[in-house]
C-alpha cells in the first residue's frame, strides 16, 4: 500500500541545515495498523507527513497504492489526498465556523457528491464514531473526546484507503483516548489501513506493527 | 469549476453567519459610507450646477424658449408665431417678454453738488404679469412689495442685482442704487424715453435673468418703445408632461418659424460655461470618489487579510484534507461581494428614498444657485458595480497570498 525507499527529508534554515529523515525504507500493506514511535525529534511526525503528502520530501521515493507521487502537481496531491488519503490531526483541525455534519460533509462535497447525499454519509459516519446525537453542533460545543471523535469521522467518511493519525490522543483525557483507540481498533478490523504517530506505549501496543525511529532512521 | 463555485458559497455562508456581528456591521458602514462618497459627493457637485440650470428652465426659459434671430432687434411675425404655438398640444403655457437696453436712475430728486445722481445700465423689461408668473412663478422671488397687476403702469419690480442693498459691489463701470425701495422713485431711460416710475416691489432670485432685470408691464412697455406691432425678444414656452422639447423644436421648424426667431431647448439655451462647470465638477466629483472607493478596497484588503491569517491554520487544514486552495479564495470573494452588496444596497436605498428627496424639498442654499443631488439610476449602479468590482479584486488578493502558503507550515502554525 505504502512504500518508500531512502526517503530523506532536510530543513534548511539560512546556512543551517536539519537532517530530520535520513533514508527511511517504509513499508505498509493493505490493511495493517502501523505504529510509529521515538522519542521527541526523531522524525516520526515529519515522516508520517512526507508518506501523507503534507509535505515534499528532500528525496527519495512514495509510492502510495502503486502511484508514485513523486511528479505529481499540487493539484494532483490535493485530489488524491482529498479522494485516497484521511487524517486525524492531534488538535481536532476541525472548522470552527461548521457543525460536527458540515465538517463531515465537506471533504464528501468536495468530491463532488449532492448536498443530501453528502449529509447522509456524514450522518452514517458520524453515527459510527456514536456522534449522531450531535451532528448539529458546532465544535466550541464538543468536548475534546467528540470533537477528536468528529475529526475521525471526517476522516473516515469518504473511505479512504489509508487513515493517517498524528497524535490522536495527545489533547485527551484517558478515557477519550481509550474511545478513540477503540474505533481505530474497529476500523482496523474492518479492513483500515491505519498509520499512526504516537509517544504513548501503551497505544502503540494495539497496533498491528510498531516501527521506532531514532536520528532519523529506522531503528526496529 | 461550478462544484469550487458551490462549495466556495457554503463556506462563504457559514462564515459570515457565524462572524462577529459587530465587525461585520461595522465593515457594511464602510462600505455604506463609501458608496455614499461615490454617489453623493459627485451628485451634489454637479447638483451645484444642475440647481442653476433647473433653475434657468423653471424661472426663465420653460422648456423651450423661441427668441430674436442674430442681428434682428426682436421676433418677425411674434403675432403669427403665438397663433401657431398655441394651436400646437405639446404646449401647456407660454408667456411673451419684451426687452430693450435702458439706464435707471436714482436720487435725481435730492442730488446736491456734493452728491451724484446714482444711475447704472439695465435691461428693462415688458412682461405680462399673469401669464409670466402662471410660467414661472416670478411673483415667488418677491422680497419687499408686492408684485406688478396687468394695469399697473408707472409701476416697476427692480431686480435685486442693481440695489446695493443686496449687492454692495463697488467696481468701476458698475453703480448699486441705494435707497430703493417699494414706494421710491426711479427714473427709467429707454429708447429714448425718459419716464419717472414708482418701485412696486423687489425681486430676488439666483437666476440673472430675474434678478438682473426691471420688469413693467408690458402694454405701457411697448407704447414706451413704440412696439406697436407686438414683436416680441423672447417667447418662453412650457410643454405638457412627456412631450420632448427636441419633438417640438423639429415641429416648429416643419411650420417655417426658424426662419424669423431662433429656436432653443431649454438645453440649448444654457450657457456653455455651466455646461462646461457641470462636466468639470463630475470629473471632479468622480476623483474624489475614487480616493474613497481607493480607501474602501484597502479597507477590504485588510479585512479579508486579517481574516485569512487568522484563520491560515484552518486554510491548512482545508488545503491538507483535500479542498482545493481555489475554493478557499472562491469563498472569500464570496464573503467580499456579501459585504459589498449590503453596503450598495443600504446606500441606494438611502440615496433615493433619502437623499434625493430631502435635497429635493431642502435644496442646498448656494449664492447662485439651490443645490440638489443628483443622481440617476444608471449612474448609481454603475458606481455599485464599481464599489463590487474593487471590492472584489480587494479581498481575492490577501485570500490567494495566504491559501498559496505552504499547507504543512499553515496546519502547524510555522
């Protein structure tokens, strides 16, 4: 599903120059639940965004669902990131100005599906994540638990092949972490494809496979 | 691109409903205010203007005015030439002047050798009293007496222009009357006949051809200049409503009158030099109104601009979860136009259902002339599309600059 091969990621800043991936070799299948992990700066945020196309890597090779990304446009990494690709980012990232719905719905939008379509979608996913009691709020009104509960449910509605989660549980308390690990879990087991950053053990041990980065590299 | 288009309202939408109420009211007021400075700084400058030359068509050429040929002393055929007009529909009312170069005097009575006779050059004027005040409503610019009966004779209505009472002007060649007043005496030279009359009443208007005038009736003016033909200076007419002065200047010209008087709309008897004023205040307005319009659209800029770097974190997020940059700029055009919209929308709304119509009843007193506003329909929303169009270009600008910044570097907030 996902490969990369001696991906390198450098931040130049003036004449100083930051190593931060130094030839990672990644490999994910179809269906795996991958945890990454190491201590702060070792690079596993900045790989997950490289592998996500957030971000250009320095060098090096992505291949995601057998398409090289590396020539693709900013358009053509928008498409496929909007079509291929969820995310679950550590603050939620959902759209003040939108309720739980029309977050859910506006990636399905974007897609090019109807309003009522859209909104019906959103409702079923937002019902699996056991939001659909508060699918007419606006995120001010959720708690930290719904509104990550939310983001995943955005992430998940328009059935990505991969789901990308960068700290999930970071900004929750530990039973809205244990509730968001559980629908990762489930979904998982439903056949997600689930890449996951995370500093805490415990978490990680529910992943199908733990990846430890360390300077940078692939350590285990 | 309909899709972008679609999803660029939603977004739009929801944002503005869930503004801050106070900021979005206070960004439509300077949008109000500034359509406001379009329309009304430009409308009143002309209105300066356009007062006078209304005025000029109500008090003194109606709506057509047929006068003397170049070189003639007065109309040919005045007699024949009144018969045809009032056998025409187009015309509701008509009133014949007379009019001959003269010189008034005042103070002959009590003049010492220490003191001069005051005397100046005017133009002395036959009118029918009736019929010109039926047209023109002369008798309104009375300010002291009262005004001239068909069988006034000796009797005169001075124009305020020659009383130093309300023109103390001292310049070489040009003499103010003091001491005149209803009931005093004045002396009137004309054609050669010098003849004593009593001041009825004092006429004060903005426009020249009244208040730089001595009016009497016309009869005894006539028997003065030896006019005994009845051959007329000037016929001013007054159509019915909807009839086109051009239509009627074509039909007297059909009917052989241009060959003995000279035919004018009320338009083609304004002075160049009011036109010229008029074209000179609209530049002058529409430049003013542009420095407005200029601090409107950086208004704007800096709105959407705050906005938009406010919000750039949520820009990434749209960016990084696959909305297409275009949409996020589609939305912010959407939310410029909503607050232009609102302000043109108030400020028509003020402008012809407040402005114009207490200019209308209020009119603005300048010296010479009643300012009005002007402002035609055509004019008001070519300036509203002017207002959106900046507006526009003013908030799509700081929206493309902020959603082209880096998607990773906006979601984290680097």
């Amino acid at each position: 599903m996902i490969k990369t091969k001696n991906l390198i990621k450098t931040f130049i800043d003036g004449e100083k120059e930051t190593h931060v991936l130094k030839g990672i070799d990644f490999e994910a299948k179809e269906g795996e639940f991958i945890a990454i992990m190491g201590r702060s700066g070792a690079g596993k945020s900045t790989l997950l965004y490289q592998i996500s196309l957030l971000d250009e890597p320095t060098s090096g090779e992505i291949i995601i669902d057998g398409v090289d990304v590396h020539n693709m446009s900013v358009d053509q990494k928008t498409s496929f990131r909007l079509n291929r690709l969820g995310y679950v980012f550590q603050d939620y990232a959902l759209l003040p100005d939108l309720t739980a719905l029309e977050n859910v719905a506006l990636p399905l939008l974007m897609q090019g599906k109807n309003k009522v379509d859209a909104y019906n979608e959103a409702t079923l996913s937002l019902e699996k994540v056991n939001l659909g009691h508060r699918i007419n709020n606006l995120p001010s009104q959720l708690s930290g638990g719904e509104q990550q509960r939310v983001s995943i449910s955005r992430a998940i509605a328009h059935k990505p092949k991969i789901l990308f989660a960068d700290e999930p549980t970071a900004n929750l308390d530990n039973a809205s972490s244990a509730t968001v690990m559980e629908i990762f879990k489930d979904l998982n087991n439903q056949g997600q494809t689930i890449i996951m950053v995370t500093h805490e053990e415990m978490y990680a041990k529910i992943a199908d496979r733990l990846i430890r980065l360390d300077d940078g590299r692939i350590v285990t | 691109m309909i899709q972008k288009i679609k999803i660029g309202w939603f977004l739009a939408i929801r944002q503005v409903r869930r503004a801050n109420k106070w900021t979005t009211i206070l960004i439509i007021s300077v949008m109000v205010l500034t359509f406001l400075n379009l329309v009304v700084v430009s409308g009143i400058l002309v209105g300066l203007i356009e007062g006078s030359v209304q005025a000029q068509k109500d008090y003194y050429t109606g709506d057509f005015i047929i006068s003397k040929l170049d070189k003639k002393d007065y109309i040919e055929k005045t007699t024949e030439i009144i018969d045809t007009i009032k056998s025409m529909p187009e015309v509701a009312d008509y009133a014949v002047r007379y009019n001959e170069g003269g010189v008034a005097e005042v103070n002959y009575k009590t003049k010492t050798k220490d003191t001069d006779e005051e005397s100046t050059s005017a133009t002395i004027a036959g009118i029918d009293p009736i019929a010109e005040d039926r047209l023109t409503n002369i008798s309104d610019f009375i300010v002291e007496g009262s005004y001239l009966l068909p069988d006034d004779y000796d009797k005169v209505l001075v124009g305020s222009f020659f009383l130093w009472k309300y023109t103390p002007i001292e310049s070489p060649g040009f003499t103010s009357l003091r001491n005149v007043y209803p009931g005093s005496k004045i002396r009137l030279t004309v054609s050669g006949v010098t003849r004593e009359f009593t001041v009825k009443g004092i006429l004060k208007s903005k426009v020249d051809d009244v208040s730089a005038k001595i009016f009497m009736v016309d009869k005894q003016f006539r028997q003065i200049v030896g006019r005994e033909d009845k051959n007329a200076d000037d016929i001013a007419i007054r159509l019915v409503a909807g009839a086109s002065p051009t239509l009627f200047k074509e039909a007297l010209k059909r009917a052989g009158i241009d060959k003995y008087a000279r035919l004018q709309t009320f338009e083609d008897a304004q002075p160049k030099i009011l036109k010229d004023i008029k074209a000179t205040f609209a530049l002058l307005g529409n430049a003013i109104g542009s420095i407005g319009l200029a601090v409107a659209s950086i208004t704007i800029f800096i709105v959407i601009f705050i906005n938009a770097i406010t919000r750039r974190k949520f820009i990434g997020i749209m960016k990084g979860i696959g909305i297409d940059g275009k949409v996020i700029e589609i939305s912010y055009i959407f939310q410029s136009m909503f607050y232009a919209l609102c302000g043109s929308g108030i400020g028509i709304t003020i402008v012809f259902l407040i402005l114009v119509p207490f200019f209308k009843a209020n009119p603005i007193n300048f010296p010479f002339s009643d300012g009005i506003l002007v402002a035609t329909l055509s004019g008001t929303f070519a300036r509203a599309g002017l207002l959106m169009l900046a507006t526009l270009i003013a908030g799509y600008i700081p929206a493309r600059m902020i959603v082209r910044k880096n998607t990773l570097d906006a979601i984290l907030g680097r």
